[in-house]
C-alpha cells in the first residue's frame, strides 16, 4: 500500500485539457455578429458542465436558467420570464459557495442587463438584434475591409502584382501597411479554430517585397469638381487617391516639407523605411493628385476661403501635437515630447544621445517606438517608465519583446510623480510614485494605486513623455468645424455636421488610432464625397481570384517574422524585422481557410467586388 | 481542356468547369439539393458531396472546379452513407407529411430521399413549434417553415434577380432559418408577390394561398353564374405537370377542362389583353403627343408585381404608370357591366374567376380600387398550379377530352393578345395598333419583333426606336426585378430615355411567373414557354388587336372610343388609390 503516490495525468484528463485549449481558441476567435443570447445560453451550459453539485445555486440555479433562456429563444417564454432571469441570477451571484457558480451567474447577469434588448425581442417577436453576418472574419474586423483571402490565394499562386493591386481596391497603403499595420485582421481568424491566425501582415509585406511598379489605373472621365485634401497623411492620400481615380481633381495641402503624415513623422525607419512609405506615395501621386506641401490651413490660407474655392473639402490632420502631464518641473529643459522628438528624427534632425540617460513614459506603441528610436540613437540606457504591469502595456507584445531584447528597460508600476532639473534648468531625474495593481475598472483592466513604498528616482538626462496626442483644431474650429474634446466632429458618412461641403477623419477626428483606421476613415470619406457631388463612381480590380484549393493544410504553426540579432539592429535605423521566405510565405499562404468561398462566404457577403 | 475520372471513366471538360458539370459529362449524375446553376452554388445541404483523391474530406462537387487529374468517385460507400446521413439531419427538421404536401411527387427532397432508399431516420423529429411556426394564412404567399430546408435559393433568387431581399436568415445557431429580411412581418414587407421564391423552392415550403375550396365552393352553388378567363401564359405551361404534351395541351382543350370543372362561360384574357391595347395604345399616343414623355416614360401597368415594386421602391414614379388595368381586371369590369346585361343576369350573380400564372394577381383582384359600380371586378385568382390542381382533384383526364371553343359575345381574341405572355409581348402589340392609329394602315405583323426582350434572366433590358408617324418613339421592355432596377436608375439619372417602356417582374414575363408550374428539373422554363406563344401568334389569323371584331362590338355597343367616360371608369384605375404596406427600407 502506497501512502503517498506521484499523479499524472489519464488519458482522459489529458485529452479534456488538450479540449479546453482548442475551445479557448474558438472563444476567442468568435465571429462577429452571433446571437448574444444564444451565445449567452451555451456559455452557461459549458460553466454549468464545471459545477461539482454541492451547493444548491449552482446545481440547480444554472440548470433553471438554461431552461429559461432556452424558453426565450424559443419563444415559449411567459411574461416576466427575464426579470426571473435576472432575479435568479443575482441570486446565485449572490449565494453559490464557489466561483465556478457565482462567476456563471455573474455572466448571465451581465448578459441579461447587457444585452436586454435583445432578450425581449427573442421573448415577445421571435427576432434577434444580431443577423448572421460572419462572412470573412478577417474581412469583417479590417477597417478598410481589404479583400484579405483574395490577396492571400494570389501570393500562393505567385501573382503578388495581382495582389497587391488587390489590395490597393480598398487601401492605397499597401506598402506601408505590410510593415506597420497592427493588423486586427488576425485577432478573429477562423484558422485559430485549427490552430493559430495567419499571418496576414507577413504574407502582405511578402507580396509588396516582391511585386513590381505598375502605374495606377487611369482615373474616371473628369467630372470637374474641385477638391481640397488638408492633411498628407494615410487618411488625406486615402481619399485623395480615390478621388482622383473618381475623375475629381484633388489638391491636397500638407503643412510639412513632405508626404507621409504620421507615417513619416511618427514611425521610426526602422520599422517603415522611408523608401517604402515612398512608394505608397509615388503610386498616389501618379493618378494625377495635386500637392501644395509647406501650406498651413487656418494661417496661409483660411478654412472658408478653401470651402468657397472647392466643391468639397476633406480634413485629415491627425494628432501631431502633445499635451503636458501636468507634472511639476515638467518645462525643464531636455523634457521632450514623443511626438515633437520623432518627428525631429523623421525629419531627419535626430537628437545626439551618446552617453545619455533616456527615460521615456508610457506604455503604448508610441512609447516603444521612442524607446528604442532612443536607443538608436546612442543611449547609454533606456528606460521606459509605466503606470501598470508590463502585461497592461497597450503596445503590441513583440514591440515590447523587440525593445527589451534591444537593451531597454521596462520599469513598470510607477507613476510619474515630479520631474527634477539642476541648477541649468535640465532635466536630472524623474521622481515617480511606486505603484501596486488593484482592482478591475470600468475598462477591464486591473487599475494601480500608490503603494507603501517611498518614492523613486530614476536619474537621466532627457525624459520623453509618451502619453497623450492632441489635435490642433483650433484653425478648424474658427473655420465652423465644431469639435468635441479637442477632435473634429464628423457623422459616421465623414460629413462634418452644420457645414455646406466640409468631411473629416482620420486620427484628426477619432483621435491617435491606427494606419489602417486612417486609411479606412480616408474611403469612406471619398465614397461620401463622390455621392455628395451627385456621382456613383466605383471602384473596382479586374484581378481574377484563383479558385480555393480542396483541402487546406493540416494543423500546422504560424511562421513569424524574424527580428535582426537585436544587438546589431541598436546600432542602425535598418529595419528590424526580416520579411518571410519564399517557402514561408507558400506555407503561410497555405494555411488560409479560404472563408470567402467555404462557409457562409460563398452564400453571402463573401467578396465586395467593387464600392 | 481538364482531364479528370470520374467513377473510373475518362473525360476532358474545359476549365473552370465544376465537378459535378464535370461529371454529368461523363454521364454521372450527382444528386444534389440546394445547388441551382448560376444563382445558389454554395454548398449548404452537402448532398452533392464526393470523394477526391488526395484530399482529406469529402468535397461538394457543385461550387468547386475540378483541375488538372483529379479523380472523382461519386458512389462509394463513404460517399454514399455521407449523403444518407446528410439527408437524414434535413429529413429530421422537415415536416415529412407527404400526403398532405402539394409538392408531393415534385419534390426534390422526397425524390433524393426516396432514392437512397430512406425507410427510417434515426434522428429524431425536430421541428419548429408554437408561434414561431406561424404564417398569415390570408396573405397570397404562404410559407411553411416547417418544410424549409434552408437551401436559400429563395433568397438568392429575390436578391440576385429580382433585388427586392424579402427573405434573409434569421437567427443564428441552431434557430438559423428563413425568414422576411430586417426583421419584418410578410405583411409589413414590400415583398411584390411575384412568386420566384415558389418557383424555386424545391419543397413544399413555400406556396401561394390555396384558393381552390373557394372555387369549388362556387361551382357547386347552383345561384352563382361561373365566369372563367385564362390568361395567355398560362396555356403555354398548363399541360407540363399533367404529362401533356404541348401538342395536346391546347387552350382549347384546356376550355374544355373548365367546362368539365362545372364553369358556365369560358374566356381567354388574351381578348382583354386586346382591349387593354386599345386603351393603353391610345393613352399612350395621347401622352407621347403632349410632351408628357419627354423625361420619364409611360410604364405598362399590366403586371401587378411590377405595379406594386415601383410603389414599393420608387413612388414618386407611380404617376408614371398607364392608368389601364390588367387585362384581368378589365376582363373582369367587362365581365359585370357587359356580359352580365348580355345574359340579362345580376351583375352579383356573377362568380368570375380568373387562371393566371402569377400570385401577385391574387393581390391585385383584392385591391379597394378594383371594382365598377357593378361590383369587384374579379372574385378569384387562381394560380396554374391550381387549375392543375383542380384537374387533378376532380380526375379530369384533359387527353381524353375534345377541343372546345371559348364561349361567344367576348370570344375572339388575336395574336397579339396571345403573346402578353411573354416579355415583349405587350410592347409589339401596342406598337402593332399604335402604328395602325397613326397611319391608317397595318404594319406587316412581324415589323416590332424587335423588342421581344430575352426570356433567359439574362442582365439589361432591350431597346428598339420606332418612327410613327414621322415622330421616333424610343420603347424599352424589360423583365426581372433586378433589371429593371437598373432601368430605372439609368432612367432617374438621365443616362437613358424612353417614351414607353414594358415591365414584367418576372424573368421572361408571365411565360416565367411565380404561378407557372415547377420544373421537376430545375430548368428556367420562360424561354420556351415564350416561344409557344410567339408561335400561336404567328399562326393566328388575327394579328392586330385593333381588328378584334369582339372589341369592335364592346366599343360601338357599349364603350364608344377609346378613353371614353365609361372606358375610364371600367378599364382604367387610379394607382394612387391604394398603398403597398411599406416603402422599402434603407439597405444596410
């Protein structure tokens, strides 16, 4: 008889755990647009599966509520059936001795106040808010709703002019997106059901490295209308480029020397080298699109005198100034800005940092991006100091890993408190408050407190603050563009309500986003403008889609990008990441689902042609 | 060329080409249930599936090209007890009471059930209950969930043809299932009633109202006076599911199969379609002289779907469309006022049917504008499918039966009249008088062919320029909802001008309305169908409506001219007079 004996796993536990993960997976790629109810009832079937039957609430008050959602669906349900819901729900949130049984109630709970509209029509009509519409996921989240399986099979099948003329059907970036865009295409990728997302961002950069340089198609029949682009960013050259193919005639006014925007100014080379943004640029500019650069709006020429002198005007001026934190000595001297500190470097008059101490604040990609600019640049040492926990950092996970692996330091849970200078006015330290991770917000994270720990000082010879953009709509504002919180309002259409002729997007009106939001932003404003000036012009790409293969490859892992060996890639502005094989890229490919035509695709919403 | 094997046999079929193409080159028929070339290749029911070499899971041969080499086998045994079990999960969730499904015998899922050789299914019966298995049972499209199978051929055939998107999905997960787009009730919807859904679904589920207990009703009371007219397309089609071949399936034999049915007077609309050319004719010369054409066209009002589409979608067009009824409302107001002085009967006594090929129809006999102070025009509509039925039901065996003539007084009816069936139909017709009223004299029979409009759902619309009377009349005709969306938006935006344009919102016309019988083989029927009336015209003595001595009589005795008080108040309507239950929603 053993007294004690060592536990592994059986079979059966070892294949349930290998289940949980594939479901985890599945959750977490969840097609938008399924019934929250429905959703709702299953999710309470699998927690109700977790229960071990001791305590009443959770064996029998989930198993009464399965029964009651199920009577909504189905439309059998008595009048007040969802206040009991509710009612027993709370009960059990409030009473089951676990939380295997509180947490399942807790959702329902959540759910029925939640979504309780859509309960009641279930109840009383038998209808649901939420219509089938999980045609192409990755199509589905893309801003742009880039044709993403299409581009895909043309890679495979070696037509990557093909594919990115594609591409530029409804985003004109791809070039800049294959290296920069934060791709939320991947986050619902139905190949995570299999095993893991394509990688759709590499398989794009895959096909721009390799394409030729075709001019653009010849814009629609002139139709005369004059309009006027303010801003020469993603979301400005989005609309103009489409305009201009439209047969309008586009001008477009940049406050800079040159094109580019954010990508430019904001988006150190070495993840987007300046050669490649330009190419995106070049291929705009070659549909005829006009460019006034080193023109201000609002100081050289006025917003009404542009609404007069154009049939329509789009505004897409981005965020390119800061805000202060508002922390003391925060105007010493060598207190940057990351804003004003990479737009120096993208205008080519970067800062000396040899020998110094750099810290920079924030936790978004912004901060990455300075922090390892910095580090380029000659730091001694880079720190990058953060509120909350490295897991909360809203950068993209493999920017933080490139920037650890590149030497920075990651200080996270202290606040920012005071900023100390010398006797010359320079900055000399940043005191910060440590910090100790709490409870839940309203947004889901885990929000920081101060800690029982004395305050901090992290000595350095330039702080960057990487925290918060602002938009300088001050010009537009006098020009009768009406703002809320400091950014442009315009309606859903990019129309700026209470104007004649004036549309906007971009970050200018939803504040620092993404690329890729941009350049959507930019379509929809040129669709809205076409329509405006009485017109339906499409756009459309001839690229014949190659069939889907039969079968698609079995389970099978995801190639990543390469980083350059980190200690080399400090020293340069060279880009950091190397693009995929060719083999990696056919395998890649490879791996797409081909949601366009298997599934729901080929029945309805599966390809939009043209717009 | 692609070489494949199929079942061991060698064929080559040219690229792109699907499998299940492919194979029936090689004379291999797959069976299959929601596919339908051209418009639902999308692989929902997973009957078509079979086995490639080399890859992993079974294939859906009916959107999938082959390529080069690939070995296709369609009957083995994985094959095989895939498609049983397929079939058994749609037979669990299909209300199976054959004998009381009018598609029995016709039934795409009945047929590949009864071919596997389906005796029990394992799986239990699921089917929907309670409310949510309710339709309205008044309204002329009847819908029974119960026996859908969600193959979405009725969706995609009223989105992608006639772009009205009645029905969509509702729901998701296991309650996935058809139901009227945006959450809406039939009744509130602008569904225009044109029946494509019905005619190709493949099971009973979708039908229209049966209205024949009432026709029964009728016949069997010994006070009312039974009056039947038959529509034009309807001879074309009728004889189809009775096994009749077309030779045999003469209108004439089909009057003798409504005499038999107990109807006391047989007519054919085809004489009202006459009238209604000499109505329409005349306005439309009228409009066209007084400029009233410059911008916009007249529109053809014979077809109730299309009457109520362009109220649906585009009333600010409706003052567009010729105040002439429909040959069977005027058939019907002639009928009551005329007729019924020339028997010396009770305008009321009257039970005055109609056989269409069309379920809007049914709507329209019910609309508050359609009566005369004698009484609504039509009290009936029957479908073809109906008469069908009718015939079956009473055990007339139509072959047997001799040829009979109409009944006399509204008799005769010409060439013209016949090919209202078909699209084009009305506008040669119209042309035919229009050019007589113009210049005197008739144009040979065959000068308008021109516009018969293309009967295959093919996109766009047909054109043709005519010269009357030194003026050139620009005529359009079109038919299918899709197209003439298209239509009319070139017309709203100025790219195009007519003076007189036809539409049917059927593809094809009424030869391919939503009342025709189904084709067991799933085959677009309108063409030839078309054709047959084209022929019957081509062989009629009498081309030209203007010289129906039947109307000539109806004018000098009863109507005067053309226009006249009394023609405007039987033969003409206000279509303004009534609303469609819903202007049509903002696409998403």
């Amino acid at each position: 008889m053993r007294r004690l004996s060592i536990e592994t796993p059986d079979r059966a536990q070892q294949v349930v755990q290998d289940l949980c993960r594939d479901m985890g997976h599945r959750v977490a790629a969840n097609p938008p647009g399924l019934c929250p109810v429905d959703l709702a009832l299953n999710f309470l079937r699998l927690c109700h599966a977790q229960t071990c039957g001791k305590c009443v609430p959770c064996r029998i008050g989930l198993s009464q509520l399965e029964t009651l959602i199920e009577s909504v669906l189905d439309q059998t349900a008595p009048e007040g059936t969802i206040d009991l819901i509710e009612s027993t729900a709370a009960a059990i949130a409030d009473s089951a001795d676990c939380a295997i049984g509180y947490e399942a109630a807790a959702m329902v709970l959540e759910g029925v106040r939640g979504f309780r509209e859509d309960y009641e029509l279930h109840a009383k009509e038998g209808r649901c808010i939420c219509s089938l519409k999980q045609p192409v996921p990755c199509v589905t989240v893309c801003p742009a709703h880039v044709d993403i399986p299409g581009y895909i099979a043309l890679v495979r099948e070696g037509c990557f002019q093909d594919a990115v003329d594609l591409i530029r059907k409804d985003n004109p970036f791809p070039y800049s997106c294959a290296y920069v865009c934060e791709h939320p295409c991947e986050k619902q990728c139905r190949r995570r059901l299999v095993d893991d997302a394509i990688n759709i961002c590499g398989i794009k950069r895959y096909a721009v490295d390799h394409c030729g340089d075709e001019a653009p198609p010849a814009p629609a029949e002139a139709t005369g209308k004059r309009i006027a682009v303010v801003g020469g960013g993603p979301s400005g050259l989005t609309a103009a480029y489409y305009l201009q193919l439209m047969g309008h005639s586009v001008t477009v006014f940049e406050q800079r020397e040159r094109l580019g925007g954010m990508l430019r100014y904001g988006i150190p080379d070495y993840r987007l080298p300046p050669e490649v943004l330009q190419k995106d640029i070049d291929y705009i500019l070659k549909t005829g699109v006009e460019v006034r650069t080193g023109v201000c709006i609002g100081t050289d020429i006025q917003v009404e005198q542009l609404r007069r002198d154009y049939d329509a005007l789009y505004v897409a001026i981005g965020a390119h100034a800061d805000k202060k934190l508002g922390l003391p000595g925060e105007d010493s001297e060598n207190v940057l800005s990351a804003v004003e500190f990479l737009r120096d470097c993208g205008e080519g008059r970067p800062l000396d940092f040899t020998g110094k101490r750099v810290v920079v604040i924030g936790g978004g990609n912004v901060s990455m991006d300075a922090t390892r600019t910095a580090i380029r640049l000659g730091a001694e040492s880079v720190t990058c100091v953060y509120r909350r926990r490295i897991d909360d950092m809203t950068a993209l996970p493999e920017e933080i890993e490139d920037a650890q692996a590149e030497g920075c330091q990651i200080l996270p849970l202290q606040a920012p408190h005071r900023i100390e200078a010398d006797e010359n006015g320079k900055v000399a330290a940043l005191w910060t408050k440590p910090q100790i991770i709490g409870s839940y917000g309203r947004d889901g994270r885990p929000g920081p407190r101060d800690a029982a720990e004395r305050e901090f000082r992290i000595p350095c010879d330039y702080l960057i603050i990487a925290i918060v953009q602002r938009i300088e709509s001050d010009n537009f504002e006098k020009g009768g563009i009406g703002t809320s919180r400091g950014a442009l309002k315009a309606d859903l259409s990019g129309y700026v309500p209470g104007t004649p002729n004036v549309f906007a997007g971009g970050d200018a009106v939803t504040g620092p986003a993404t690329v890729i939001r941009a350049v959507a932003a930019g379509k929809v404003g040129a669709a809205n403008i076409d329509s405006f000036l009485g017109y339906s012009h499409t756009i459309r790409c001839d690229v014949q889609i190659p069939p889907a293969r039969l079968s698609n490859t079995p389970p099978c892992g995801r190639i990543q990008l390469k980083a350059r060996n980190p200690l080399e890639a400090r020293g340069d502005f060279a880009l950091a990441t190397c693009g995929m094989t060719e083999e990696e890229a056919m395998q890649e490919a490879g791996r797409c689902l081909r949601c366009d035509h298997f599934g729901y695709g080929i029945f309805k919403g599966g390809r939009t042609s043209q717009w | 060329m692609v070489n494949v094997t199929v079942n061991g046999k060698a064929v080559a079929v040219p690229e792109h080409t699907t499998i299940l193409e492919a194979a029936k080159a090689a004379g291999v028929d797959i069976p299959h249930l929601c596919y339908l070339k051209g418009l639902n290749e999308i692989g929902a029911c997973r009957v078509c599936c079979v086995e490639i070499e080399g890859e992993r899971n079974l294939v859906p041969s009916c959107n999938n090209p082959v390529f080069e080499g690939m070995v296709i086998r369609t009957n083995t045994p994985r094959v095989r007890s895939t498609r049983k079990i397929n079939v058994e999960l749609i037979l669990s969730q299909h209300d199976c009471h054959c004998a009381t499904c009018l598609r029995s015998g016709n039934c795409h899922l009945q047929n590949i059930a009864n071919d596997l050789g389906i005796l029990e299914n394992p799986y239990p019966r699921d089917l929907v209950t309670g409310v949510r298995a309710l339709w309205p049972r008044d309204f002329p499209l009847y819908r029974d969930t119960n026996k859908c199978i969600k193959c979405m051929r009725c969706i995609q055939v009223c989105d992608k043809v006639q772009g009205v998107n009645v029905w969509d999905l509702s729901g998701t997960g296991s309650r996935t299932r058809v139901d009227v787009s945006h959450n809406r009730r039939i009744k509130e919807s602008d569904c225009v009633l044109c029946g494509q859904c019905i005619t190709h679904c493949p099971t009973g589920a979708l039908r229209e109202r049966s209205d024949t207990e009432k026709a029964f009703a009728a016949l069997a009371d010994p006070d009312r006076i039974t009056v039947v007219q038959i529509a034009p397309a309807v001879r074309a089609a009728w004889g189809e599911s009775l096994g009749l071949p077309p030779e045999k399936a003469t209108v004439n034999r089909m009057a003798a199969a409504l005499r038999a049915l107990g109807f006391d007077y047989v007519f054919d609309t085809s004489f009202s379609a006459d009238l209604t050319i000499m109505e329409e004719g005349t306005e439309f010369l009228q409009r066209f002289k007084a400029g009233d054409t410059k911008y916009q066209p007249m529109f053809t009002s014979c077809c109730p779907g299309w009457v109520r589409y362009l109220k649906g979608h585009y009333p600010d067009m409706t003052a567009r469309l010729s105040t002439a009824k429909s040959p069977q409302q005027m058939f019907g107001a002639v009928v009551r006022n005329y007729l019924s002085k020339k028997l010396g009967v009770e305008p009321g006594r009257i039970f005055s049917v109609s056989i269409m090929p069309c379920v809007a129809k049914k709507a329209e006999c019910d609309l508050p504008t359609m009566h005369t102070e004698a009484g609504r025009d039509v009290d009936l509509v029957l479908t073809t499918r109906e008469l069908v039925r009718m015939i079956r039901s009473e055990h007339i065996h139509p072959e047997t039966l001799a040829e009979e003539s109409f009944d006399s007084i509204l008799g005769p009816y010409s060439g013209a009249g016949v090919i209202f069936g078909a699209t084009g139909g009305v506008m040669e017709a119209a042309l035919r008088s229009a050019y007589y009223l113009v210049n005197g004299r008739n144009p040979p029979p065959e000068a308008f062919t021109a516009v018969r409009g293309a009967a295959d759902g093919t996109p766009g619309w047909t054109e043709a320029e005519f010269d009357l009377g030194g003026s050139t009349v620009k005529t359009a005709v079109v038919s299918g909802l899709g197209n003439t969306r298209k239509l009319l938006e070139a017309v709203r935006a100025g790219r195009v001008h007519y003076d007189f344009v036809e539409v049917m919102a059927c593809p094809g016309g009424c030869a391919g309305g939503g009342g025709q019988p189904h084709s067991p083989n799933d085959e677009e029927l309108a063409g030839s169908r078309g054709q047959l009336l084209y022929g019957i015209d081509k062989g009629s003595a009498l081309r030209f409506s203007h010289e129906n001595p039947a109307i000539q009589a109806l004018y000098r005795e009863a109507l005067g001219a053309p226009g006249s008080e009394t023609a405007e108040e039987w033969l003409h309507t206000d279509h303004l007079g009534w609303d469609m239950p819903a202007q049509r929603r903002e696409s998403e």
